[in-house]
C-alpha cells in the first residue's frame, strides 16, 4: 500500500513538474524552482503523518489494554504498577519499546486511578528518502504519543456477538471470521481479575443451533426448547385374536358361517381359513353381521357357486374391525388420530408392493388402551408375520418427529434438530427464564450451522468456533437477535455452566453489550416449530403463517427488550444498500439495524466492503474496552 502511494505521488510531481518546466517565463521557473522542495515535502511528508496516524490508534488500543491490565493487578506501588503495565504494552506492541529504542511510556496509580502514557518514534518512509537534503529538516522519526486512564473500580465485561452465517455471506465468510477475531482480540484480556472481559457468539443462518450434534438430543437444546417425548419399545404387532371353529358354511348370498358360542358383535372383523368347499372365502377377511349367538353372515361374500356347503374352518377375529395391524407398546403415550413413527422392526415385510412399508413410515393411529394401538390402514394380511423389536415414535409436536400439512397441501415428516426458533407467547419479547417459557423447536432436515459458544475467556476457543463458520441458508435474523440476548441474560442464561452463566444486570459492576451483524433479509419466521409459508409450495415449509407475524418486527421488539435491560446493541448492516422501505415502517434489514443500535448515530455501523467490516467490529472492540476506561 505505501509502495502505491509513493508511486501516485512521484507520477502526480513528475507531471507538475513537467507543466511548470515548459514554461518560458523567467519568473515561473525561478518560483518553481524554489517552491518544489516544500511542494515535495508537503505531499510526500503526507504519507509519513498518514502511517503515524495508524500507529497512533494502535498505541492506544495497545495502552488501552495495558493500563487496564496494570489496574487490574494487586499491586499497590508505582514501581510494579508501571511494570505490569509495560510487560502488557509490549506484548501488544512488539514492534516498539526495544532496549536500544527511544520508545517511552510509563504507568502510576493515584487516587485508585492508573494512568498510562507511552510516546513510540515512527520511522520515516518517504521525506528522508525521496528528498535529502531537503527532507532533513525533519527528523528520521515522528513521535507519536497517547494517554490512558483507568478507575481501578472498573467494570467487568460481557459481550455477545450476532453473526450473520447465511448463504450470501459465502463470499464474504472470511471477513466476517477476520472482523469477529479483532473484537475478540480487543476486548478479552489476559488478565482476568478482579474484572473479567468474556465474549460469546451467537451465529445463525435460517435457526440458531445449540449442540454440536445437528439431532442428537442435545443439553442446552433440552434446556432451551424442552425434553422431547421419547419412543417406546415394541413388543408384538398383530392384527388377530382367538380362533373359532366353524362347523358349516352355506351357500348363500352373503355366506352364513355357524360357530358355537361365537361371541361376535355385528361390524366386527374376521379372517377365514381352511374352510372345505367353499373354498374362495380362505384366506379374506370380513365384516360380519351377528345373527344370533352361534351364526353370523360374512358381509359382501357369494358362495352360491360351491358345489356344496362348507363343513369345517377357522374364524379369527380380527383384533380390529378392518384388520389393521395392531402394535403392543408398554405405555405407548398416543392419542387417538396422532401420528405414529416405526422403526427397528423386523419381519413385517409386504407381501404386496402396493402397500406401504411398516418401517420407515409415518401412519395414523388409534387408541386400544394404554398398551396398544392400531396402524390405521395397514392392512394386516398385507403383511408377514411380526419378528421382533423396534420402536414407536410420536410423531407431533414435542416429539422426535412431526408429520404436518406442508405448503403444497400434502404430508410431511421431518425430524427434531437441536436448532431452535422463536418462541411465542407473551414471553416471546422478553428474556424469561426457558424453564418458565421455553424457546420455539425447529424440525427440518438438516441443522448445518455452528453451534453457538457461551460467554467465556478462553481467546483460543472463540477464535476457534469463529474460524469454522461456514455460509449457508436463510436468514433469520430476529432469532440470532434473541440469542444474542439470552447470552448475556442473567435470567435466561440460568441454563448455562461456569463461566458461560451471565452476571446479574448491574450497569455498575457488569457492562453487558450485544453486536448485531446481518447483510441481508430477514426472510425465516415460523410457525409451530416448521419454517412458515412465507410464499410457494414447499413439502419442508408448514401450511401456515408466522406466528410471531413480521421478523423484522420481531427483530426490534427484542432489541427494545435488551435496551430496557441496559444492554448496548451495536449493530452492523454488511452491504445493505440504501433501501429503508416504506417510510416511518421498520421494513428492511437497514431499518432493523438502524433502528436496533443503542445511538443510531454512534452505534449503528454501515459497510460496504470486507475493509469497513473489519474496521466496524475494531471500532466497536475499542468502544466497548473505552466504556470502563476513563480518558
């Protein structure tokens, strides 16, 4: 970049030259000649200042750190004050403070107050090189110096990032890891008392996700959204109870079966085997029609054509009237009508391609008793002999799987993830405790996104969890905004461990701000734990509206909420244009950021290039670490 400038400037003199060169008159060439050093001086001497400019907001990054590291210690002297002081100063300025440098700076605590001066000698670039003798009348360095001043009542730190990890974010992925690191880099100390500095993220693409895992059941999903209802074991699935023995068979329209004592109602079912003559009847099933105690007409049946009556056979009665299979589950937990989910078992193949597979399915069901319930429409002579195990899952909301009519006007199963959306209610604008009010779930096919990380100290593990973001996905801004929340809440936070739990709110032992990044629309709102139909057909989309309504709505009544609390929001709106909507209307991206910052005019931060994304989050480090130092 200075080798650039340089260039500029040389090409920009040599032309001037060159103009006042041509010129004939005396006069012009005399004045030229004289006012060329200056001119040269005067331009390039501006590339010099320009890069001391940028070692001077080092500096005070840098002395900001260190004299809140000298304030933090136990030391009560100067002597070791200054050296804690300087030990930190270095370490953040490795370039400067050398033994054979002029650098100076020099730390003292008065009136329980540290203050922290430093001057560092910025190398000259330009004048010294480009200009001799001219450029002597500078000197071959610039002092740059700064000053810091730190109550050692200060105030502890918790900041909360928002990072927007959506699909067209792909491009810009790696400005949003190296943006996030600098925060990271500013605002968490080494030293971590008597004040700590904890950061944590919140990423979020189309959900937020919780645990590692993207659907085994997860301990902070568990905590936030609630247990899911777990499956039961299958011990036997039939469709068949007793036998009875048949002494004749009419021939007749409908057929008259005779059985001593049958015990059968009218609409019942039955399955007929190894009757003699009229044999057509083996292997159907029928409803019948009771006669009386020992004689019962098989619904729908001809045997007029046999040849003679039956005069021996099998009548099993179906346990259900239309010979469904029938599944034993030790307290199953169903309700009439809910969906049931199978796996795991064995045997139950299909004896017909036209049927449905038992495993793998998703089938109405209806209530026996506390034990059993039928596969409604899985009809049992359609299907081999039950072997052993398997599962029943639920499957409705609150359970590990959720069959819902979908925006095409079909029916879809999808399963539970440890991502999370918003939750309703009248808790939906506010930090309650999740056991109290617990967050919305999200069923979909795949829950892809990082993780999001507690508060904590440990720089490595931040820096770690920022660098795996990755890009994909919808945007559900209003989600991210609510975790960022929940991160610092002390009231929600209840579910978090060590230091992953938040302070209590207190504005004068505790800094709490939350950093609020998107580059785009907030387009995934949802509705009973499905992504809402917010416009085509779909089979993963839900068949109804949002049920929180508008996202970007959503979006500012948290915000209001975290405000209320005294929690600083920045924001930072990544290539968002000018758009603002409707006028007086929060409907735009931009109008949410705006709109969400603690001080539009201070808070609210507008980049158009990875450059200004990184320049954004340095700033908002620096003013978070500014807010407990006093100047």
């Amino acid at each position: 970049m200075d080798r650039l400038k340089r260039a500029r400037a040389a090409a920009a003199l040599k032309g001037l030259a060159s103009r006042f060169l041509r010129q004939t008159q005396g006069n012009v060439a005399m004045m030229f000649a004289m006012a060329l050093p200056v001119l040269l001086m005067i331009t390039l001497g501006a590339i010099d200042i320009h890069q001391a400019s940028k070692v001077k907001a080092q500096l005070q990054d840098a002395l900001d750190a260190a004299a809140l590291a000298a304030a933090r210690s136990t030391f009560t002297d100067d002597v070791n004050i200054n050296k804690a002081g300087l030990a930190a100063l270095k370490a953040n300025m490795p370039g400067y403070f050398g033994e054979a440098s002029d650098d100076t700076a020099n730390f003292v605590l008065l009136n329980n107050r540290v203050t922290g001066e430093a001057t560092v000698n910025v190398k000259v670039l330009v004048a010294n090189v480009v200009l001799p003798p001219y450029g002597k009348l500078l000197d071959d360095f610039l002092p740059v110096s700064t000053r810091s001043e730190v109550l050692r009542a200060s105030r502890n730190v918790e900041v909360a990032m928002v990072l927007d990890t959506t699909g067209s974010m792909s491009g810009s992925i790696g400005d949003l890891r190296d943006a996030a690191n600098e925060l990271v880099k500013i605002v968490v100390q080494d030293q971590q008392s008597p004040f700590y500095s904890r950061a944590a993220v919140a990423p979020y693409d189309w959900a937020v996700k919780l645990d590692a895992s993207a659907t085994l059941p997860g301990t902070l999903a568990k905590a936030a959204r609630g247990d899911l209802r777990g499956p039961t074991d299958i011990n036997a699935v039939g469709y068949l109870e007793r036998a009875l023995d048949i002494t004749s068979v009419s021939r007749a329209r409908p057929a008259v079966v005779t059985v001593s004592n049958h015990g059968l109602q009218s609409g019942q079912g039955v399955l007929i085997t190894g009757v003699n003559n009229t044999t057509d009847l083996n292997d159907n099933t029928y409803k019948i029609t009771r006669i009386d105690e020992n004689r019962f007409s098989l619904d729908g049946s001809d045997t007029r054509s046999a040849s003679r009556a039956a005069t021996r056979g099998t009548a099993q009665k179906c346990i259900m009237a239309d010979c469904s299979l029938v599944v034993t589950s030790t307290r199953h937990g169903l309700s009439d009508d809910e969906y049931v989910y199978i796996e795991g078992v064995s045997g139950l193949g299909r004896r017909t391609n036209s049927v449905p597979n038992v495993n793998g399915n998703h089938v109405q069901v209806k209530v026996l008793d506390a034990d059993r319930f039928s596969l409604a429409g899985l009809y049992g002579p359609s299907y081999r002999d039950y072997g052993s195990g398997g599962q029943a899952y639920c499957a409705s909301r609150g359970c590990h799987y959720f069959v819902f009519r979908n925006a095409s006007n079909t029916y879809s199963r999808l399963p539970a993830t440890n991502c999370v959306s918003e939750r309703t209610g009248e808790d939906a604008y506010k930090d309650t405790a999740p056991g109290v009010a617990p967050v919305g779930r999200v069923y979909a096919t795949n829950c892809n996104s990082q993780p999001i990380m507690p508060l904590t100290s440990v720089r490595g593990d931040l820096e770690d969890r920022i660098d795996a973001l990755g890009a994909a996905g919808n945007t559900a801004g209003q989600i991210g905004i609510a975790w960022g929340w929940y991160l610092v809440s002390p009231t929600f936070g209840s579910i978090f461990t060590g230091d992953g739990q938040p302070a209590p709110y207190d504005t004068s032992r505790t800094l709490k701000a939350v950093v609020l990044m998107t580059d785009g629309e907030f387009n995934a709102p949802y509705c009973e734990d499905v992504a809402a139909n917010t416009g085509g057909r779909s089979t993963s989309r839900i068949h109804c509206a949002a049920t929180n309504g508008d996202p970007f709505q959503q979006a500012v009544k948290l915000c209001d909420g975290m405000r209320a609390q005294n929690i600083v929001v920045y924001t930072v709106g990544f290539n968002l244009g000018n758009a603002t909507g409707r006028v007086g209307v929060v409907d735009t991206a931009l109008d949410v950021m705006r709109a969400c910052a603690t001080n539009e005019d201070t808070h609210f931060f507008k980049a158009d290039s990875g450059t200004d994304l990184k320049d954004a989050f340095r700033a908002i480090g620096r003013d978070i670490t500014r807010l407990r130092i006093a100047r």
